[in-house]
C-alpha cells in the first residue's frame, strides 16, 4: 500500500519486482519497451535533466539567472506540473520500481556536493574573520527567528500544513532564519564575489550561522529520544565523532599530505580511502540519529583545501557530481513538486509574508551594524540580501519535511516556487548593483600611482607575487638592481600565490608560520626565508612584509590591488607562465594576469621569468636593456631604469627605436613627452660608463622587428612597456599570442627569440583602462624631491 498525503504524490511505497529483470534492457531485437528496465530510464533522467537544463541556461543567462534557478526550472518541467500532465510520460519518466534509485542517487548527489563545496573552504580563516563579526552574525540570525516566530504565532491557523500539537513550527522558523556557508558561497562564487568585501562579510556570518545550526542538529538529535539515558548517549555519541574528526581523522590527512612527494598528486589509494572513510563516517552518525549530511560537511571541512590532497579530490570527484548526480537531486526535486497542488492562495501569502519577514530581520541587523563595521548602508543593504538566498540546503530539508508528512503538497510546491522565484529576483540585483571595483571611495580619491610619479627620494613599495621557490632568485635580483639606498629603501610586499580549488574563499593575510621550525618546511616557508635572507645580506635596506593569498586564481586580483592601494604602492610585479611550459597550462594563472592588469590602480609588471638567475647577493651583477618606442608604458620601463642607473652592479642599456609615421596630436604629444624623458635620462647618465643609450631609427613594423633581432643575448633582463604610442603596432595587437604581454613582449618572450634564454618584465600602467586619463603626466620622472 502506497501512503500518500493530500494531492495523492507518494510519499512511501512497496514495490515488488523480479529480481535482476528490471533492472537491464536486454536487446532491441527482443522487442522490449527499454523503459520498462530501471537502468534505461535512470539514464533517460540524467540526459534529460541535463539537456533541459543547459538550454534553460543559455535562455536565462542574459538576464543573470544563477544556475540554481536553472536547475530547478528544469527539475519541475520534468515533473508533474508540466510534462508530467501527460500520464503515459509519468509512467514510463517516474515508475514506481525506480523510485528508490533516484532517491538514493539524490541523497548521494547532495551529500557529495556538501563534502566537495566544504573541502573549498578555508576553515581556519573563516573562523578568524567570524570573530570580527560575531555581533552581525547573532543578530542576522536573532532577529529573524524572532520575526518569523511572531508571524507563525499570529498566522498559526492559517499556516500551510503544520501539525498542531509538534515542535515542528519553532524548527520551521530556525531553518527558514538560517543564513546557510554552502548556499551562500556557491552564489557568491558564481557571481565572483567571494573575495569582494560583501563575499567576505558573508561567508564569515554563514560560518557562524553553520556553528548556531550544528548545536541545533545536536539538540534535536537528544530531543527525539525517548528517555533521558538515550538522550545522553545520542549527545555523547555526536561529540565523540566530532571529537574523533578533530583529532584522529584531520591528522591521518595531514599525514597524507606528507607522504606526498611536492609537486606530486595525491596517490589514488589514498584519494579511494578518504572517500571511503567518508561514507563510513555519515553511516555513523545516521546511527546516531543525525543525517548523512552532516558527517560530509566535517569531513569536509577538517580536508584541507589546498594543493595536494583538497585539489585531488575535488579534481577526481566534481566533474561526475556536477554532470551526472546533481541533476537526478533536481529531478527528483521535480518530481515531488506539483504546481497544482497550489490552491490556498492565503497560504501562500502567509508563506511569502515568512519569507519576507526574515529579509527584514536580516536588514535590520545589517543597518544597525553598519557603521561600527565600516561599510555603506548599500552595502548593508546588498548583505542582507545575499544572506536571504536559498539553495539545496533548504531543498534537502523541505524534501525532509515531505517525507515525514510534516508538510503537504502545497506547501512543498509552494517552498520550491519560494526558492526559486527568491534567488530569481535577488540574484540579479546583487550582480547589477554590487560594484567591487569601487567599493571604497576613499582609496579611488588617491588617485594611481606609477614609478614615474614616485619620488626617488622615501621608501619604494613593491608588491611581488609569487607562484612557486622557481620565481625566487629572479625577484630576488630585481629588488636588487633597483638600488636600495638609505635615502630610498625598498620594501617588498612578498606575497605567495596558493592556488586552491574554485568555490574557496579566498584569503590575503601576513605569513607567521615561517617564524616557526618545522621537520619538513612548506614552500611557503622556503619562499618566505628566502627573502627574509636576502633582506638580512642585501648591500641596501630591504625590508620583507610576508603574505599569503589562499584563493582561486580568478579571486586572487581584487585583495592584491586592495592591498596596492591601502600602502600606496605604484608597483605590482606578478609571475607570467614559462613558454616552454605553455601547453602544460591550463590558463588559470593567466586569469590572475589578466585581472590584475585591468583592475590594479598603478603599474603592474608582468615578469616571464627564465629562471637563469642567482639569488647570491655578494657575487650581485646584472645586465638589463630596456626597448623604448614611446607611450605611457615604455615611460615606466624608462623610470624603472632610472632607479637602477645608480646601481654600481648594474648595467643598462636603452634602446630607442623611433618609429616614423603618421600621428595624430595626441599622439604628437605623447612623443613630446617620450622626447623630454629620454633626454632628461641621457642627461643623468652623462657620465654613467654602466649606462648606454642606442637609437633605432624604423620606417615600419618590419623595421621595428629586424631592430629587436639585433640585440644580443647577454642580458638578464628585457624591460618594455606593453602598449606602444605608434598606430602600427597597436594595429598587430589582435595577432600576438599573448595580448597581455602586447605586440613587443609577446615577440620578445618567444622560445626563438636569442633562444629563450632572456626573462622579459612587461610594464602596464593603470592609465590604459580609463579613457578619461590618457594623457600620461610626465613630471617627476627622475624628480629626487
């Protein structure tokens, strides 16, 4: 007998089928329906929600739907409230024999997707952001239990399918309160503002909201036993395997990571056996009496997140997750959901006034916290917004619900359309309003920076990224060459670049670990005591500020060009990917260049590093030349040259290459500008036997190239600009391989150009991005005041 609630969905049924012969369609040749066979119609499921879901997407996306909407459209097109209509489609998309797969490969797709977003995460440093914003966090989820209990009280009776007599409507009230870490990160990551100030806010509140709802999973867990004693031990089971994940299963992990060769992926047997040890733990507490869940999300979180062992099995595990297991969760979402069902329009009201109530709690609290956080009321408001989305968590549950008949059709119907149609409208708002790039307007006041415009005179801020110990000895000797003096120190923001996997928060903050001794150093500690070394042995002052960014690379730019712009630096030097190593890449540090080059408020330095140097200070010498055609940029390769000209261990060669041709006034006046400067530099290397300045003269861009071909191959370092003040070759711009290292840079970093052997620094200044601030300010290039 199939027990069924009020619109006749089933919620438990017994099926009898024989044994092995449903399972599998035999041969077309039988003449067989294949759909009378479990594993057919399985199969059917997955392409369809999987087809119907890809075109939703594409319809959609113009209008900045997230992919969750998406899912779900295509979940209730493949249900009941539309395809489903037809009853020949119903019986042969959603047989009762079939049931139980589809629900257990469901459970399986979303305790899966809670294990893989959870091992994202960087625990560690979001408890330590929550405790800067515990306050906001207690009242965003105060003030809307508070809230929505008031409305439950008043609008008891017309509540949709609540059991009178249950503590059901306070745990209805605390789940539809909750700001959930998994559905708010997944939303953030898909709009690219996890490492945004509004990302960052909100991931610290959810993780505190996840702190508040594992004591509530512990507290229901004691509160559904029947006797005290078994209370108890229910407790005291949960603390054990908490106490047991902490202690004993997060060693073991670590332990993995060091029988790991650096450089070197994670050995599949391991990879196999943290799986395993996964499912063995969610066993365990569904013994307990708390779900699977909650098992994957520690397991989850005690995984650390970085390269070997977190990249593993995110590499290993995500591709099936996304492509085959979450869309049968969303079928499966659609298949319990009828539309039809909807009838009670006060109901649904009531449901809508719960779900508003709770915004309103959350903005409040945001309002009321605002100014003692420092952000804008607009971003207050957007935060409350972005801790009112909804996503699986909440879908889990109301399933949950259904099936425990503590909600009806209608009201199923009714949270899936609430979720849906909630992420639908908030969504795009956070999109379209949310500006990162110019969150703060007191740091847009300052203006960009560049060497040009830095005095010689006071310290030098750099700020240089680093991606592996490879990048060491070359920065080290660029730091170097710049001639650190007592007049003019130097001081290197050393930042090392971890690259982990996409949904993770990320995290710029200083490096201590190195202060500590340890068996087996991490590369970051290698990296940091390395220029901590040559901080200790530089000839010149050189101070060493460590950080570490912890991110995804498309999230690394914006807490770097924040950093810029708080310490005044006007230049950021950044890793470009070896040539010879380009078909190994796979883009993602490429994105990080990219980014940085468009949204970063002074020069940034694009360094194609050829790993020939040698970090040995005491045995210092170095041969720079320096390509100069003209524009804004190539002025910023000259101004680096100037600082370096009084480098006794320093040789410089800069050669000019006037290209003739037509030019526009602008572009007069930038060659006026290009004229004075190399003049003033001439000038000041009068009598500089280290200093040689060489003039090309070139009718076209064939010219210009036959010039480069003539330089020789002792130098270490090339230095140009990337863009040109000459129509020619910004015309060629849409044929070089990489456009980030523009038309010279691209030529130079080429394995057959003096055979590779030469790294090359491309220099962009910030002026490029803004049409408003073309003309380049030439004052104090070589200003000593």
């Amino acid at each position: 007998m199939a027990s069924t609630t009020s619109n006749a969905t089933p919620v438990s049924s017994t099926v009898c089928v024989f044994l092995n012969k449903n399972l599998h369609y035999n041969s077309m040749f039988w003449k067989e329906n294949p759909l009378n066979h479990i594993f057919p119609v399985l199969m059917l499921q997955v392409i369809l929600s999987v087809v119907v879901f890809r075109v939703i997407h594409v319809i959609l996306r113009p209008l900045k739907q997230p992919k969750l909407v998406c899912h779900l459209l295509a979940g209730v097109i493949l249900g009941p409230s539309v395809l489903g209509r037809n009853k020949t489609y119903m019986e042969n998309m959603f047989p009762a024999k079939e049931e139980v797969v589809i629900a257990t490969m469901s459970q399986l797709a979303s305790n899966l997707y809670t294990f893989i977003v959870c091992i994202k995460m960087d625990t560690i440093m979001l408890t330590k952001a929550a405790k800067h914003s515990w306050k906001l966090g207690i009242c965003c989820l105060a003030f809307p239990i508070v809230l929505i209990v008031s409305v439950d009280i008043a609008k008891q009776r017309f509540f949709p399918g609540l059991n009178a007599g249950n503590p059901f409507p306070v745990q209805f009230s605390v789940v539809s309160s909750l700001s959930y870490f998994i559905v708010v990160t997944r939303a953030l990551d898909e709009l690219n503002l996890l490492s945004s100030e509004l990302g960052r806010i909100s991931s610290s509140i959810t993780m505190l909201n996840e702190m508040v709802s594992a004591a509530f999973v512990i507290i229901g867990v004691a509160t559904v036993q029947k006797e005290a004693k078994s209370a108890f031990l229910a407790i005291l089971s949960l603390c054990s395997f908490i106490v047991f994940a902490l202690f004993v299963a997060r060693p073991v992990l670590y332990w993995v990571i060091k029988q790991t060769p650096k450089g070197k992926p994670v050995k599949e047997s391991y990879v196999v056996a943290i799986l395993l040890s996964t499912f063995v733990m969610g066993v365990t507490t569904d013994a307990i009496g708390a779900s699977f869940g909650g098992a994957f999300m520690v397991m989850g979180f005690i995984t650390p997140d970085g390269p070997p062992l977190g990249t593993t099995i995110i590499r290993k595990s995500e591709l099936i997750l996304y492509e085959f297991f979450l869309p049968l969760f969303f079928v499966r979402i659609g298949y319990f959901t009828d539309l039809s069902a909807i009838k009670n329009w006060g109901e649904c009201a009531t449901f809508a006034t719960i779900v508003i109530v709770g915004y309103i709690g959350r903005l409040i609290a945001c309002l009321l916290f605002a100014s003692s956080m420092n952000f804008r009321k607009s971003t207050a408001v957007l935060l409350s917004l972005v801790l009112s989305l909804q996503g699986i968590v909440e879908l889990i549950q109301s399933i949950q619900w259904k099936h425990l008949q503590l909600i009806d059709d209608q009201t199923y119907a009714t949270s899936v359309v609430s979720i849906t149609v909630v992420n639908a409208i908030i969504t795009p708002i956070i999109e379209i309003l949310y500006k990162p790039a110019v969150e703060n307007f007191d740091m847009l006041r300052l203006g960009t920076r560049s060497l040009g415009t830095t005095s010689n005179v006071g310290e030098l801020r750099i700020i240089t990224c680093i991606q592996d110990e490879d990048n060491v000895p070359s920065i080290i000797s660029l730091l170097e060459a710049l001639n650190p003096q007592e007049i003019s120190p130097v001081c290197a923001y050393v930042i090392h670049l971890v690259a982990v996997a996409s949904q993770s928060v990320p995290t710029l903050a200083p490096y201590k670990n190195h202060l500590r001794e340890f068996v087996r150093p991490s590369v970051s500690d290698n990296i940091i005591r390395a220029f901590l070394n040559y901080s200790e042995h530089s000839k010149g002052p050189v101070q060493i500020q460590p950080f570490q960014m912890i991110s995804p690379y498309k999230y690394m730019h914006q807490p770097i060009t924040r950093l810029s712009q708080r310490i005044h630096a006007p230049l950021i030097i950044v890793p470009f990917f070896k040539s010879e190593e380009a078909h190994n890449i796979d883009g993602t540090l490429r994105i990080f260049n990219t980014n940085i080059q468009a949204t970063a408020k002074c020069t940034v330095g694009l360094l194609v590093d050829r790993g020939l140097r040698s970090s040995i200070i005491t045995t210092f010498s170095y041969n720079m030349v320096v390509i100069f055609i003209g524009g804004g940029d190539d002025r910023e390769a000259l101004a680096l040259a100037s600082r370096a000209s009084c480098q006794p261990n320093v040789s410089i060669t800069v050669f000019r290459i006037n290209l003739r041709g037509t030019y526009t006034l602008e572009d007069q006046i930038e060659k006026e500008a290009d004229n004075t400067l190399f003049r003033d530099f001439e000038a000041m290397n009068v009598n500089n036997g280290r200093v040689e300045c060489v003039e090309w003269m070139a009718d076209d861009v064939e010219d210009v190239m036959k010039a480069l071909r003539s330089l020789k191959s002792g130098y270490d370092l090339v230095v140009v600009g990337k863009h040109h003040a000459s129509p020619e070759l910004q015309a060629l711009e849409s044929w070089v391989q990489y456009l980030e290292l523009g038309v010279i840079g691209d030529a130079i970093a080429t394995l057959d150009f003096s055979g590779g052997k030469m790294s090359v620094l491309v220099l962009e200044h910030h002026h490029h991005h803004d049409d408003n601030n073309r003309k380049f300010d030439n004052c104090s290039y070589f200003s000593f005041t």
